[in-house]
C-alpha cells in the first residue's frame, strides 16, 4: 500500500476530477484514490475524490493535528526567506542589466505566496494571505528602496559637504563669541539616552519611508504601481483557503448513503 500523507497539502495533491481504477478491478468497484486499493464495499468522497475508510481517518487525523501557532510561525519564516530571496533575484538583475524589471514583482509574489502556503501546511485563509502580502510587499519595498535611497543620501551628503564648506567663513565671528562665552570644560555632553532615542526614531523614519516608496513612486509610474498590486494579489490568491467536503460512507452497490461531513 502507497503511504499516505497526513496533512491537506496532500490532499491537495490528490486527483478530485475523476474516481480512480485499478487494472482489472473495473468490476469489482472503485480504488482509492491515495492508496490505489480496490473499493469493495462502502467509500468516502473527498471534495469528490473517492477514499476509502482507512485513507479517510488518515486524513481527518492530519487536518485535526498539529498547532496553529507553529503553523504559522513555519508560514512566517517560510515567507521572510522567499522576500529576501526575491530581493536577491530583483536587485541582481538590476546590477546585471543595469535596467528596473518592474514585472519581477509579480513572481516575487508568486515565491512568496508559495513559501507561506508550504508554510501553511497548505491550509490557506485570511491570516496567511496577509502573511504574505505584507512579505511580499516588503521584499518589493526593500527592492525600490534599494533603488531611491543610496541616491538620495548621496545628494543630502553632498549638500551637507558644499554647507560645510561655506559655513566656517561666514559662521567664523560667531563661534569666536561663543567659544569666549563657553569655556570648553563648562560645556555639558549630551546624554547617552538622547542619541539612542534619535538613533531608533531614525531608524523608524527611514523604514516608513522605504515602506512608502513604492506608493510614492507609483504617482510618477503608475503601470509599475499596478504591477506592485498585481503582484499582492498574486500571493494573496495563492492562499486562499480551499474547503475540504468529506462525504461517506456511500455503498459501492445500491443502498443508502449518509449526508456529506464539511471540513
């Protein structure tokens, strides 16, 4: 007998558009559709796929198992290292070719999508969509960022430098009064928490900045906006969550079956 996996990813993996047989039992009846056994007596249907009883416990027992949380968290990290590596494939190719592939934000959100559904254990719904949505902007995100800002800290630094220049000629007679007014031993340092405040508060400015520059330069280029939302959409869709129908036990014969069980 085939082994058979105790989890919906592969139930996922079965074939639910046609029942299954195996050579020389089309008389005898249909064969399960995970462990390819003849069905002899009664079977179960999973979202139309035919099972039989063993299989159906099998698989009721891998959907009922297991914690959410480390689901999640497997979903997490799964997504965190698909954003990176879909960083890594965008801004290569920018350094390569020298030229901003917009459309490779679409499969960043596919590689994104896909991680967190293996993640997921392929279970899909509302938390793992968003799971992957906000990776699969972040990746995004850190790729234009990657793009806009060392140019822009560039100009500020060379802006900096021209004031530097220019400010001790015309600043010159003022800091003479204050060096007169404040001996260097009276001057008090600035504390150690202060920097450490101004250090986070940087910090944080420049990820909500990074976090907006996609949406900031979509007004200058709004295919590539598009291209960004599609690419959400891409991963959100991803994991969706599909509805297991467990139905059963229907009598391979004529005779009465029992209501269909939703999962």
């Amino acid at each position: 007998m085939a082994d058979l996996p105790t989890n919906p990813a592969d139930a996922d993996e079965l074939q639910f558009d046609q029942a299954e047989y195996t050579e020389g039992t089309e008389a005898a009846g249909p064969s399960c559709v995970a462990c390819h056994q003849p069905i002899h007596h009664q079977y179960f249907q999973l979202n139309g796929a035919i099972l039989c009883g063993h299989c159906r416990e099998q698989i009721m027992a891998g959907l009922n198992s297991g914690s959410w949380f480390v689901r999640f968290l497997k979903a997490s990290l799964f997504g965190f290292g698909a954003a990176i590596a879909g960083f890594a494939i965008y801004f290569g190719i920018l350094k390569v070719t020298g030229y901003q592939i917009g459309l490779i934000s679409i499969l960043v959100g596919f590689l994104v999508g896909m991680a967190v559904r293996k993640g997921s254990e392929n279970r899909g719904g509302a938390l793992y969509q968003l799971t992957a949505v906000f990776f699969t902007y972040l990746a995004i995100a850190a790729s234009y960022s990657a793009l806009i800002l060392p140019e822009a800290f560039q100009e500020m630094e060379a802006q900096q430098q021209a004031e530097a220049q220019a400010g001790p000629k015309a600043a010159a007679p003022v800091e003479v009064e204050k060096a007169a007014a404040n001996p260097p031993e009276k001057v008090a340092e600035a504390p150690v928490s202060i920097n450490a405040v101004n250090l986070i508060i940087g910090l944080v400015f420049l990820f909500g900045l990074a976090l907006a520059i996609p949406v900031i330069s979509g007004f200058s280029n709004p295919i590539g906006l598009l291209i960004v939302a599609f690419a959400l959409w891409e991963a959100f869709k991803i994991n969706r969550k599909t509805p297991l129908v467990i139905t059963g036990p229907h009598l391979v014969g004529p005779g009465p079956n029992l209501a269909p069980a939703h999962v």
